[in-house]
C-alpha cells in the first residue's frame, strides 16, 4: 500500500493489518505471532537503556 498510496499509509496506528490464518495453523500462527510481540517489546526496551 506504501507504494500505490504512501499518503494514506501510517507507520503503526490502530489495527494496522488483519491477519487470515487457516484454523489447521492457528496454534502455530499465535505462537508466532506472541514471538514477535516478545522481540518487539525487547527490542523497544533496549531504544530506553
């Protein structure tokens, strides 16, 4: 969307993007999706160190 409309893109906001996972991948999909939230977290707290 950033290259067809970059003025209607905002870095992050509310819901930026909406996931469609099959039900036979959902455990896995959370998994993944709790992973990236952990390094996101780290990764912002290292920015205040």
């Amino acid at each position: 969307m950033g290259t067809i409309a970059p003025w209607r893109v905002v870095a992050g906001g509310f819901n930026p993007v909406k996931v469609i996972v099959s039900s036979s991948d959902y455990e896995q999909a959370i998994k993944l999706i709790e992973s990236l939230i952990t390094v996101f977290l780290w990764m912002k707290k290292s920015e205040v160190i």
